[in-house]
C-alpha cells in the first residue's frame, strides 16, 4: 500500500487514540471487536464508531465480518502511529519522496526540524514476494502465533540494534538515530547501490575492502547473510557502506559456514562479471612467480577466529546459545594461552563438586532419618497417650457397668444401650474418628415433623 501522509494532518487526537485502541487489542485478537475498541479507547457518548468510520474512509483499519464484527490494522495505520511518535519525539518533522524498494521494507526521505535528510525505513513482511519468514528466521523464536505487523516490529528492532553496535565498533554503517514499531529512522549515505555502478577506478581495492569487510564481521562473532551488491553502497570516493542488518547470525550458527561461503561467492561472483576480477582459493598453494597479479586470496570461514569481540552474544544474534556464553567466560577467565592448567583445574573442580555432592547427600540422608525417627517418636507418643485415654475410658466404663447393673438388677435393656453408645463415642473421641452428620441432621429442628418423630418414639417406648 502506499504511503500517503496527506491524510496525516487532518487526523485528530480522538483518531490516534482509537488506532492505538486497536494496536491494543491486537495483541490478544485477530479481529479486535468494536466493543473492545470502545472499552479501550474511552471516548465519550459513543464517539468510537464515528471515529472507526473515518478511519476506515482513510483505509488505516479494515474491518471484518466473517466471523464476528471487529476490525484490524493496516501497514498504512501502523505507518501513521509509528511516524506520529516519531514527530512528537521531535526526531521527523516532514516525509518525502520513496527512494527505495525491497522485498520486506520500503525506504522513505525523511527531514528533521533543522532541514537534516534522512532515511526512514518501513518494515512490510507478509509481502507475497517474501512470506517464507517463519522458516528463514527466527524472529518468533518460541511464539506459536503471530501476525505479519508484530514480525515487522521485531526485524526493525533487531536491525536497529545491529545497526546501533556495528556503528559503534567502528564499522561503515548508516548511523541509527531511532525505531519506533516497525519504523527505523537512519542517517542518509551519500552514494549509490553497487548494483548501479558500471566503472570502478580501482575494483581490486574495493573487493578487498568489501572482503574484509566480511571477514571483519565474522572476526566480531556476525554474519551478514545477504551481502551482495545491492545491500553495499559505495560513493564517488569508493567508499564502501554496509546495509540491510535484520537477518544477520551468529558464527556459532549450524548453518554459519553455508551463510559465509554465500556471502564471499556472491561478491567474487560480481566483480567477476562486472570487472573481469579473478580469485583463489585460500587453502591453494601456489608458485607467486606463476601466480597473476590481479588474483584475490579468497577467504575461508575455517580460517578465521572471532577473537576481536563478542556482538553476537552482546546482541544475542540468531545461533548463539547458552553454551557458546559459557565458552566466552571460560575463554575471558581463563586466556587461551592456559589450555593445559585449565584442564587440570577443571578436573580439580569436578572433583570438589564430587565431594561436595557426597558430602551434600550424606548430609541430606541423615537430616531425612532424622526427620523419619522424630516423626516415629511423635507417632508413638500420640498412639501410647492414646491408648492410655482409652483405658481409663474403659474403666470409668466398667466402674458404670457395674454400679449399674447392682442398681438396676431388672436388666433394663435402654440403659445398656445408652452406656454402649457413651463409650463408642468415647473411643471415637480418642482415636480423632467421628461420624459423619447427616444430611438431615439440621433439618427441621423444632418443626412439625421434628415433633411427629418425638411422639412416634415415645409411642414406641411405651
């Protein structure tokens, strides 16, 4: 979709408010409901749907009804609130012309307050030419669902962040100078795509440079995995700068040797055609009286040893695991020069967290028996006091029997009941056992049936 910000200045404040509502809800919906939107943007009287009619009149939101009402955000909407906060950041004052076109972005001038040009970059993944994003890289990294907005805002941050380091360490980079969603704003480079250029005064020289330039990525920890000559900008004075960061991998990568051999082909395959530039192998030997001049060693990914720096772990670059960071501290610790006294110390170490474990377990083992006797002692002493409460039961019992059966020599059946009952209580009582209520006990307490039952016993007594 184009980019026309005309409609821009005649959006107004309630406008914004009910877009960044449906920037809300999409992070938990497909389709954000119209009750939704309302909820979250707040406006009063029920100012939301005219505001939605508007928007949609401007196509920064679609709406959808196949399964229910709700509505969605556009790459134009998300355009308009990325390039609005860029404005009240005070980083863009205007926006010009579109200087340039790729399969996953757009490339926009841009001005500041002072009259700076710079370069505003608009990430659109989901374009049909490129939709393959899930299986090439791993901005979702665990995340199951996704939409094609959210994984444009994750490649800007993650090439703004490169961007930011590689400029940084001192390598030929547009300068960052903001993000914001799936917008990156960068400085503008004087010159032109090497695609473009049909003449070189000294070719030789540039692929050197551009070499190692690659080389140097790699030395760093990075791999740029799509340097070719449309993401290499080169101006009158053969200055060579580096563009495009998003899909950039770390040299611990399963697949880093393949994404570096791509890399260095690709620009040998260039200048070969272009400028008629011939290279080498670098595990070739040769006689260099036998050797042509214009020949270019070219580099091999087994030779190079990233001892420079560490931006792969700093940017947490695709391929960089756990393991390669405890590499890192054990390298940074330790020096390389240590190899054999770090083995040794590793064995010493082992051996001590052995021990340790050892000493741990028996440690452990015995609070457990500990802990098993105390709990034995205690049930002990609970069923001997238990025991102890039912004998005496028992013989304030018998003492009963006894001095009831002297009194009542008829053999009164009722009063025997009733001195069973008190002692099955009774050793309920000291064994913690009681019976379950019924589910009528605290029916009808005092009513009419209560008294039914009151005269049927006694009916039945009598």
């Amino acid at each position: 979709m184009k980019l026309d910000v005309n409609a821009l200045r005649y959006l107004s404040k309630d406008d914004f408010r009910v877009l960044t509502a449906v920037e809300m809800g999409m992070r938990n919906h497909e389709i954000v409901p119209a009750e939704l939107v309302d909820r979250i943007a707040g406006l009063k009287h029920g100012g939301t749907y005219k505001v939605l009619k508007n928007l949609l009149k401007h196509k920064l939101v679609h709406h959808d009804s196949s399964k229910y009402d709700g509505f969605r955000l556009t790459y134009l909407g998300y355009d308009f609130l990325a390039i609005k906060a860029l404005v009240n950041r005070g980083v863009v004052a205007a926006v010009g012309r579109q200087i340039g076109v790729g399969k996953e972005s757009d490339i926009f001038e841009v001005a500041a307050e002072d009259g700076t040009i710079m370069v505003m970059k608009l990430h659109r993944l989901g374009r049909v030419s490129f939709r393959a994003v899930k299986s090439k890289r791993d901005y979702l990294k665990h995340r199951s669902s996704y939409n094609w907005l959210y994984l444009s805002r994750l490649a800007a941050l993650k090439e703004y962040a490169f961007m930011k380091a590689l400029g940084e360490h001192g390598f030929p980079v547009p300068d960052a100078v903001d993000c914001n969603r799936h917008c990156v704003v960068m400085s503008l480079v004087q010159g032109y795509p090497l695609v473009q250029v049909k003449q070189l005064q000294n070719p030789d020289e540039v692929l050197e440079t551009i070499v190692g330039l690659v080389v140097r990525l790699a030395e760093h920890g990075l791999i740029h995995c799509d340097f070719n000559e449309f993401n290499i900008m080169i101006d009158d004075n053969e200055q060579v700068t580096m563009i495009d960061f998003p899909q950039m991998v770390s040299v611990s990568h399963r697949n880093a040797k393949m994404y570096f051999d791509r890399d260095v082909g690709c620009i040998f395959k260039f200048f070969s055609k272009r400028f008629n530039l011939s290279y080498q192998e670098a595990e070739d030997r040769y006689d260099e009286t036998e050797a042509d001049v214009e020949e270019i060693e070219r580099p091999s990914f087994s030779s190079i040893a990233k001892t420079t720096g560490f931006l792969d772990k700093e940017l947490s670059a695709s391929g960089f695991t756990r393991k390669d960071q405890d590499d890192i501290e054990k390298f940074i610790e330790g020096g390389t020069q240590q190899k054999d006294t770090t083995s040794s110390d590793d064995e010493e170490l082992e051996d001590q967290e052995q021990t340790h474990r050892e000493a741990t377990d028996d440690s452990v083992a015995e609070n457990i028996d500990f802990l098993h006797l105390e709990d034995q002692k205690l049930e002990d002493a609970a069923a001997a006091s238990c025991n102890v409460s039912i004998q005496k039961e028992d013989e304030i019992l018998q003492s009963g029997e006894k001095e009831n059966n002297d009194e009542a020599d008829d053999g009164d059946a009722e009063l025997m009941k009733r001195l069973n009952k008190q002692r099955r209580r009774a050793i309920a009582a000291s064994q913690g056992t009681r019976k379950a209520l019924s589910r009528n006990f605290y029916k009808d307490k005092g009513g009419k049936s209560a008294h039914n039952s009151k005269i049927q016993r006694q009916s039945c007594n009598w």
